[in-house]
C-alpha cells in the first residue's frame, strides 16, 4: 500500500494512517477489504485490502 495518497478533490496528501476508513460499497468482503477516504473533504482516496494473504 502507498505510504500517501492525493486527495483529487481538495489536493491533500494524506498517509494511510490519517485517513478515514470506512465500509467498502458492493458485495467486497468488509473483513478484507476498506475505503480510505480524505479527513478534510471525506472523498474516497483508494479501497485497499486488509486481510491475510493466507
């Protein structure tokens, strides 16, 4: 996973750890899979896989 990402909306840089994470929509896993969005605007920045590779 990228260490930041850009917000295309408002323009923010945002690391993984600062942004929102919220329920993926559809039919993902929400055990495997978040939707990190921006803190300043709340747009999605990038739906990541969070469980094991296992």
């Amino acid at each position: 996973m990228p260490e930041q990402f850009d917000c295309e909306t408002c323009g923010r840089s945002v690391t993984a750890d600062d942004a929102i994470r919220r329920e993926t929509l559809g039919d993902l896993d929400r055990t495997q899979w978040q939707t990190l969005c921006c803190p300043d605007c709340g747009d999605r920045l990038r739906t990541v896989f969070v469980g094991s590779d296992g």
